[in-house]
C-alpha cells in the first residue's frame, strides 16, 4: 500500500512501509519530484500493523512524520 500527501511547501510525497534492522517497522518519504527517500520510525511493531496504521493515519499525522524524518541514508538513531 501507498499513500501520498503534499508538505506544507506543496511539494508532493509518496509514503509507503519500510523496515529497518532489528525488525523496525519505518515510514518511507519518497519526494515524487526525486531527490533522496526519508525514513521515520513507526509505532507498529510488525508490518501487518504498519500497514494499517499507513492506511488509518491522518495525512496531518504523516505531515508531522515526515517533519521528524530523516535521510534515508543518515545512521542517526531515531
């Protein structure tokens, strides 16, 4: 599943569910225009959850996740 949303500068994203090590349950933040993937962690504990939690969450709610994201690539904790 995949949802899409525009930030607050109308640039439009799409947000699917990612996993990291450890069994993490991520949201991805994929800019449509290009540029780099951003990760937040989720609350869900395992994909079957993340993947509700991606279809109920307001798209506020996923403005704010995406606000905490970080660069796909970075190693900074979450």
């Amino acid at each position: 599943m995949q949802r899409s949303i525009r930030d607050e500068q109308g640039k439009a994203w799409d947000v699917m569910v990612g996993r990291e090590s450890y069994g993490m349950q991520v949201w991805l933040f994929s800019p449509r225009s290009g540029g780099e993937v951003r990760k937040a962690l989720m609350e869900s504990s395992t994909r079957l959850d993340a993947m509700q939690e991606l279809e109920q969450v307001s798209e506020e709610h996923l403005r704010e996740r995406l606000g905490a994201s970080v660069p796909w690539s970075s190693r900074t904790a979450f």
